[in-house]
C-alpha cells in the first residue's frame, strides 16, 4: 500500500484527488467557508497572534487552502501563512502565498485540518485464520492475490487486542500507523486545534471483513496495490489519541452552515436571489446529507486548553 500509493509513480505522487473522487472541499466553497469560520475561532482562542498558521494535510490540488484564504476576513488573511501538505508536485496557478510543503511545519500556532488523509494512510491487514489465530494477509501487488502470512505480534497485535480483535473468519485493518501519523501531525502544532475528517467507525460497530477498496476515476474498484488506484480504508476513530468525534453534519451546522431554503416571498421581489439561495441551500444539504458525506467524522484533537472550547462547540 506505502508503495502503491506513495513510491516512485505512485497514485497520489502522480494524481490529484479530484480527477478519482468527490470529497467536500470538491462539492462546494461552503466547506471552504465553515473551515475558514473554523479558523477564526482558532486564531481568538489563541488571543489572534502575530502569525496564524493554516496546515492543509494532504492538499491535492491545493482546493480547500485557496478557499479558505478567499473567505477569511482580511484582517485575519493579513496575518494567515497557509500550508499545503502534499507529496505531489505544487499545482499551477496556486495562490503564492499558499507555501507548498512535503510535511507539516513545526511549532505551529493555528489549525491543521486533515480532509480525507488518514484513509489513505497505509495499513495492514489481519484475518483470524479456522483455528483463530490472527496471521497477516499477505497480497501480490500485480493482481491483489491473497494469501494468510505470519501470525500478528508485537506492537499490531497489542493494538488489535485493544481496538479490532478479530473472530475466526474475520478480518481487521490495524490501525496503529493512523494513530501514530496522527500523533505525529498534531504534535506539529505548539498551540491550535488539528481536525481529521474521514468515514470511520468504532469498535462496537467494525466492520467483521474490513472496509478497504480502490477508487479510479469515480469507480469503486477492487483494492489491487499495483499503483494505479486509490487504496482507502475508514478509520478506527475511538483509537485517534486524545480526539473527540463529531458527525461532519454537526460541525458544519455549529459553524453556521444550514440547508434552509431561502423564503418563496424572495422569489417574487428578487428572483436571481432566490435561484442562488437555492443553489447554496443544496450544497449545503450535499454535505451534511445522511448516508453520504453528512457521515463523515470530525476528529478534534485541541493542542491547547484555550482550543478545548471550541471542541465543545462543535458537538
């Protein structure tokens, strides 16, 4: 999977998200938006320092950095240093102010918000064999073969016997380099807030065969690690160190963001008004719609107590 997707030509070193997959920052400058409110709330818990840093993990096309940075307020623009975190090439045409970087700057004061980077950090999978034994499965990169390896032990098998144990038959998807990126990525920040937003689930609810697949080009493919595909799997969220979970629904409503029609009066006195207002109730309702994206979770890790707050504020 590190190979497939992170190697010499692999997917995510050659392609931007957006050609493959819809995500909310794709959907609507909304997102953009309630980021950016999110943002604000950052920098007045921080008492509004002198440099406000924005840390975009795995940007893409460096979409939600460039939108963020259109909706904030001047005066907090003024003092924002956007990052874009990325192993792809920098993008034409992105805004130069946004700095475009291979890892997350250190010792940051700000938000680093994660939208859709944890699923594609690279996991291994383990299948309780006939006689429960927990081995690794092992897969053949040119055509997604399988086959049952080693038995599970060390530091994986800790985490399964904590967060995923798996019953004869059954596969589990270790989690454990997630947490440890995660750590990683909210330890770049000396003060703020960092967010992670991906489909999850929880140890009551695991998924008893996994969830790992493969998109190309909007299609649901299957999970070959030949480079040619995206490879994602949901997230343990309840094993995410020192996070909090909010439905994606719930954080964007707590930042203003509602799926309200605009009054039929409206269309009447101004109609163009109307069609807009329309426009944006539906893209709202896009992306907090349950069974779809409103199904994401906000993972909130406050690196500060001042942060904690806000945590309270999203649900």
């Amino acid at each position: 999977m590190e190979r497939a997707l992170y190697g010499p030509g692999g997917f995510f070193v050659r392609e931007r998200p957006a050609g493959h997959f819809r995500t909310s920052v794709h959907v609507s400058q909304l997102y953009a938006g309630a980021v950016a409110e999110l943002l604000c709330r950052v920098d007045a818990a921080l008492g509004h320092p002198a440099e406000l840093v924005f840390t975009d993990m795995a940007a893409g096309g460096g979409e939600l950095c460039a939108g963020v940075l259109d909706a904030l307020p001047a005066g907090v623009a003024a003092r924002v240093s956007p990052y874009a975190v990325d192993l792809a090439p920098r993008p034409a045409g992105l805004d130069p102010r946004v700095t475009w970087a291979a890892t997350p700057p250190r010792d940051a004061r700000g938000l680093l918000f994660a939208n859709e980077w944890l699923d594609n950090v690279p996991l291994s999978l383990a299948e309780a064999d006939e006689d429960g034994t927990v081995r690794y499965v092992e897969v053949r990169a040119a055509d997604g073969a399988e086959r049952l390896g080693a038995e599970v032990g060390g530091a994986d098998a800790q985490w399964l016997g904590r967060w995923w144990p798996p019953e004869a038959g059954t596969r589990a998807e270790i989690g454990l380099p997630r947490d440890e990126a995660w750590a990683a990525a909210a330890g770049s920040l000396a003060a703020g807030l960092a967010v992670a937003v991906d489909y999850s689930h929880v140890l009551a609810e695991r998924p008893p065969y996994g969830t790992l697949t493969g998109y190309r080009e909007g299609r649901q493919i299957p999970p070959v690690p030949d480079g040619s595909c995206d490879l994602t799997a949901h997230v343990a969220a309840d094993s995410l160190p020192a996070a909090r979970h909010v439905p994606q629904r719930a954080a964007l409503h707590a930042l203003g963001l509602t799926a309200a029609r605009p009054p039929l009066a409206l269309a009447t006195t101004d109609p163009a008004a109307y069609v807009r207002g329309l426009a944006t109730a539906g893209e709202a309702a896009a992306l907090t719609a349950r069974g779809s994206l409103g199904d994401f979770t906000w993972s909130l890790t406050p690196v500060t107590d001042a942060c904690a707050g806000i945590v309270a504020e999203l649900g």
